[in-house]
C-alpha cells in the first residue's frame, strides 16, 4: 500500500471518567482518566483506515507527544444530576479484508449501562460496514442476531466498543469520554 499522508497507521481506545464542580475541568479530569490529556485533540468522523493496526492503550500513549496533535473519534456526555447515569461508547467494526476501510461509531446516552452501550456503538458500526460491503441483513432482527449475520458473511471479522458509564454526583459535573485514537 503507498504511505499517504495523514492516514493513520496505529489507532487504540480509550476512555475516562472525571467529576468535579466545574464543567470544563470535569472534561480535563476524564481525559485525564483516559491519558489523553496532554494532546490537541481534533475530532474526526468515522472511518476506520485501511491497514491500521489497533494497538494496546499503553503502546498508543507512548507514542503520544505533549502538544501533539492527535486525531480522534470521541463520544463524550456530561451531566450535573445527580444519580442521572451518563454515557459514552466508541464502537468499531473491522473488515476482514485490511486492504478495505473499517467504520467507528460515536454513542451517548442516559440511563443505560455499559454493556447496553457498548452493544449500541457496535451496532452502529458493524451496520455501517455491512452496508457498505454489501452484507445483507435485515434490519429489523436485533444487534446479537445482526452480528452473527454481519460475521458469518465472512467480510466482517470483528466489533468491538469502550463503553464507559459513571453516575452524577450531588454539585459535580460528571463527564464520560470513549476515544478511538490515531497515531499518524
């Protein structure tokens, strides 16, 4: 494959949790929470490049740079409720063939739990996938009938999320964040 410009070449996930009295410095603390706060974080839609290695989370922040400027699919929520549950998932669908483009997806919500979340951003992007690849579905069964569909057609190979809960504290913001992040 020819190495272009500004395609990434690794990518990991993350995610985070932060509380605290001020919105803003809820944010600082989540990501914080998923090591990703000395970065320049720019928000990027959702294709999964082709070739692109998924690496540990320890191995992506290593290769971070304070400053940097670092590409990412983020899904964040925040709330000041409290006992209000708050969410965020990344979910990613990877092809089997390398050679083609993955799908990352972006979910927050209120009131569901983890594996609710994390099951909604897989679906979201496993969908997007199998549509661009021709897989044929119906829409209409729910996600664990869909996925076994989306990887018997063997040009899906695997989902996955980082879904990330946390409940609102009395006179805090709590914020999630969940990252899919690139490494140039």
């Amino acid at each position: 494959m020819a190495n272009y410009p500004m395609v990434p070449t690794r990518a990991f996930f993350t995610k985070g949790v932060g509380a605290h009295k001020n919105k803003l410095q809820s944010f600082e603390l989540a990501l914080r929470d998923a090591g990703i706060e000395k970065q320049n974080l720019v928000y990027v839609s959702s294709i999964y490049p082709p070739n692109c290695e998924l690496v540990t989370l320890e191995e992506g922040v290593k290769n971070l740079h304070p400053g940097q400027v670092t590409f990412c699919v983020m899904a964040r929520n925040q709330t000041n409720e409290k006992g209000r549950l708050v969410g965020s998932a990344v979910g990613m669908a990877i092809p089997l063939d390398k050679e083609h483009y993955g799908y990352i997806s972006e979910h927050h919500s209120f009131g569901e739990e983890e594996k609710e979340l994390g099951d909604f951003a897989e679906d979201l992007a496993s969908t997007m996938l199998a549509t661009t690849l021709g897989v044929d579905f119906d829409p209409e069964i729910g996600y664990d009938e869909r996925r076994e569909v989306y990887l018997m057609s063997g040009k899906i190979i695997d989902s996955l999320s980082a879904p990330i809960s946390a409940m609102g504290a009395n006179n805090m913001w709590t914020t999630t964040v969940s990252a899919v992040v690139f490494i140039l």
